[in-house]
C-alpha cells in the first residue's frame, strides 16, 4: 500500500462524510465538495495502485526494443 492509497481512502471517507452532511443540513454546497472529495480519493487511489504495479513490476529494470519497421519475407521495401 502506498502513501496515495492512504491519502485516497481518507479523502474518500472524509467526502462521503461532507456529502451526508450537505443531505442532513440541507446544504448543497457541502454535497458537492462532498462527492468532489470523493473523486479526488478514487484518482489518488488509482495514482496509488499505478505507483504500486511500477514498483513490483519484474521488468521494471528491462528495456524493450520495438522493431523500426515490419520486414516482410523478401526484404523488398514496401513503402508507397
């Protein structure tokens, strides 16, 4: 788990928390800092989770090398 994972799960439970209290005061305002908040805590829980595949990844020392050019069976130059 990441320090975004973290901060993600508490700006969504924080969120969460302001929306119901826009629902209980009336307040629209709240609701949609609220549910922003929320959005927020899902893009830095997807941050958290990309930071975490790069880390494990077992190729993340390896280079790839993609071909400059498909070769077809002749070598002929297919261009037009």
């Amino acid at each position: 788990m990441t320090d975004q994972h973290t901060k993600g799960t508490l700006n969504k439970v924080r969120g969460k928390v302001e929306e119901e209290l826009g629902k209980v005061t009336g307040n629209p305002g709240h609701q949609i800092k609220g549910k922003a908040r929320q959005l927020e805590g899902s893009a830095q829980q997807g941050l958290g989770d990309l930071q975490h595949a790069v880390t494990r990844s077992e190729y993340k020392d390896e280079v790839m090398v993609w071909p400059s050019e498909p070769s077809g069976s002749d070598g002929a130059d297919r261009r037009s």
